[in-house]
C-alpha cells in the first residue's frame, strides 16, 4: 500500500508540475522608458509566458536568460512600448458615406472590423479603446482575437455608445418611417443607468456616452449639450458602481464642463474647451483624448467618400479651434492621453497624430507617453500595458531611427511584438 501511495504522489506531482515556462528575449540598440522618461541603452527584455519578467540595459546587472529562450534581436533599432489608441471605431470605414453605406447588408460595416485591426496591429498599436460601435461588433472582435483566431490589438470595447433621443450617438440619418432608435439611446437619469447595465452585461469594459452634438451625424451641432448634468452624473455612478470607466464625447464647452463635474474619466475630442474646462479638468485630473489630426483626411477625400457638405462644414469650423485648444490644455497641465478617431480616417494612420501633438506643444517623449504611460492609466491598466516594464504585457514596437529626434518615425513601424510573439515585420521592405 505505501509503495502504491508513493507511486500515486509522484505521479500527481508530476502531473502539477507547470508546463515548461516560454522565454523569448528582445535586444535593441535603445530603449524609451516612458516610465522615467529616459533612453536606455543596449537594453535586453526577457518575456515570459507572455509577460515581461525582466528589463536590463548596458552597465546594469547580467540578464537571467532561460535555456532555448527565443531571441529577437533588432540591431539598429529603438524600441518603444506598444502603443495604445484610446479613441477608435473598428467597425467604421472612412470610404464610405452615411448614404452610401446604406446600398451594403446590415454586417458590412461589421465585416470590415478584421481587417481594420489588423491594420492597427502592423501600425504598432497593440492595445486599443473602441468607443461605440453596431450590432456589439467590438465585443466580437475582442472575443476572437482573445481566442486567436484573427490578428488584432487587445481591445477594450464599449458596445453601443449612450445617447439622447436624436442625440449625437442616435440614429439621425433616416426618414421617421425608417427609423429604429439606436440600442445605446435613452433619457432620464434612471433610463441611463439601466443603459449602463445592459452595455456591460453584453460585453462592455468601457462606458461611452455621447454629451454633445457631433461632426459627422446629422442635425445636431458640436457644441450642443445633449445630456444634462443629472443624467451624465448617473451614467458616470453607474458605471463607476460596476467597476467600469467612462468616456464622453464631449465637443461644446458646456458639455465638457458639466461631464467633468458629473466625474465622467475621459473627455473625448473635447474641441471647444473654455478656460474653465481646462481648469476643471486639471483640478479634477480628468483625461482629455482629443484627436486634432484626422480633419487632414476628411478635408481631402471626405466629399469624395460621400461625407455631407454639412458634416465637412462642421469639421472645418472647429478644427483648428480644437488645435489651438490642445495647446492650452497641455499648457496648463491636463492630463492629456493619445486618441485617434481611427475610423474617420484610415485606421493604419492614426500613428499620423504624433507630428500634431508636437507641433501644437508637445515634445515627442511627451506625445510618446500619451500613447503609452498615459493611455495605460487613463484604462486603469497600469499593470499590463503602456510600458517595458516587469509584469506587464510583452508588448513592443521597434523603429528604426530616434522617435525623440523625429517623432514621424513611429507613423513608419519596422516591427510589431505582441505577448512576446513578431506580429508584424517590415525590416526590408
């Protein structure tokens, strides 16, 4: 019997013994901490089962190396945490007006999302926050890369935006003998906050509500408030009751106002911010993700594509108003995160942001840590991503050049790495 019972603990000690650990080792010739905001020379990451368990570089102690680790050297080469897009619609194509998409079948949009995030992946964007999206796409999305099964960024969806009845996040474009509400459309405090609910029971990991009138919907008007302070301070409890964050696309200033004082996280666009938007939003430390690079793309080709006369319009008033905006906030020390609006122009050029973040006051390791450090904790996911840092995510993007002498090299990715794995390699090309 004792002979037998050995056997049996040996046996089941076997069996719970863990999988031998995956290692993979990254060198470079520098590396961005964005963490301290310096340049680490020589640097050597060690990944493991997908995390980062160690970062050394030149003069520090002699790295661990695990036998048969894989290597991926990238000689020439700095590299940068993977980087994060607060701000995209996966499921939204910029070739396509709100007419002309209407000749297509229901999925069409939904069909595209693959191909879109893939283009984000090979564009060094490895984390991305889908503010609103049809038919819980996002959530699709995230489900099947999680599982493998199609190549795209760690997404953080948020399922149907939140709206007022003919809001900017309403259905505006139809006549009233076709028109359906859309599924995030509500009014009244309590009507939101059952909105909220349904939104994270199917999926939802970010809350996007929509405070203002928009750019590109139809018979509404960037700097209209939408909500009231009540309903978006209801909308924010909730989602804070539930562990979830909250992202408002706000343009008019009245709107941001009353968003930050409604304890809403992040205020997206955020296009017409007064002086006191920007000082709540520093007193409060709310985030402000605005995208002042895509008017490039929607002025050249948006007729072209279909885009509304109207909508061009609004997107002309207020573009370089929001520009200038974007200065002022950084000037007086908001907290500023990296978002896009990937979607409206092509998703494989959001990176296109960067050179506008610096121009309009941002220094390039500044505009860098937007993507990354700030974007991390903008998420709340200052654990996994947006830095090489031990414990996070295996996530990175080497260029080969000096991002911080010329921030343009991050809109032309050499490599792409994601949990410790090559995504995307260009060297040669």
């Amino acid at each position: 019997m004792r002979r037998f019972f050995l056997a049996f603990a040996a046996s089941a000690a076997a069996l719970a013994a863990p999988a031998s650990a995956e290692s993979v080792v990254v060198t470079a010739d520098r590396m961005v901490d964005v963490l301290a905001g310096r340049v680490v020379e020589e640097p050597v990451i060690v990944i493991t089962d997908g995390r980062i368990a160690s970062v050394v570089g030149r003069g520090g102690a002699r790295p661990i190396i695990p036998e048969g680790a894989t290597r991926i050297d990238l000689p020439g080469h700095t590299i940068l945490p993977g980087l994060i897009d607060l701000h995209v619609h996966l499921d939204s194509s910029p070739y396509y007006g709100p007419y002309e998409s209407l000749q297509f079948t229901d999925l069409f949009d939904a069909v595209q999302g693959p191909t879109f995030a893939r283009d984000m992946l090979e564009a060094g964007f490895t984390t991305v926050r889908n503010v609103g999206s049809d038919l819980y796409a996002d959530v699709a999305y995230k489900q099947a890369i999680d599982e493998g099964r199609i190549p795209g960024p760690r997404i953080v969806p948020a399922a149907h935006a939140l709206s007022a009845t003919g809001g900017h996040c309403d259905e505006t474009f139809l006549p009233p003998s076709l028109h359906q509400p859309a599924p995030g459309v509500a009014d009244g405090p309590q009507a939101l906050r059952n909105r909220v609910r349904e939104m994270r029971r199917n999926g939802a990991e970010v809350i996007k509500v929509c405070a203002t009138g928009g750019v590109f919907s139809r018979n509404t008007e960037p700097g209209q408030q939408q909500l009231s302070e009540d309903e978006l301070r209801a909308i924010a409890e909730e989602a804070h009751q539930w562990g979830l964050r909250v992202a408002a696309h706000a343009h008019g200033a009245a709107g941001i106002r009353a968003a930050i004082r409604a304890g809403i996280d992040t205020i997206e666009h955020a296009s017409l911010i007064d002086a006191e938007g920007i000082r709540l939003a520093r007193e409060r430390g709310t985030w402000l993700v605005m995208d002042i690079f895509n008017t490039e793309y929607t002025q050249s080709q948006g007729r072209a594509n279909g885009i509304l006369e109207d909508n061009l319009r609004k997107d002309r008033e207020i573009a370089q108003a929001q520009r200038d905006n974007f200065r002022a906030a950084h000037r007086a020390g908001v907290r500023m995160a990296f978002g896009s609006d990937a979607g409206v122009m092509p998703h494989g050029s959001a990176a296109g942001q960067f050179r506008y973040m610096v121009e309009y006051g941002m220094t390039p390791l500044e505009a860098i840590q937007a993507a990354t450090r700030n974007a991390a904790q903008a998420l709340g996911r200052e654990g996994d991503v947006g830095a090489i840092a031990p414990g996070r995510f295996g996530d990175i993007v080497a260029v080969d050049g000096d991002p911080l002498a010329d921030v343009r090299q991050l809109e032309s990715v050499d490599v792409v790495i994601q949990n410790g794995r090559v995504v995307s390699d260009r060297r040669g090309r």
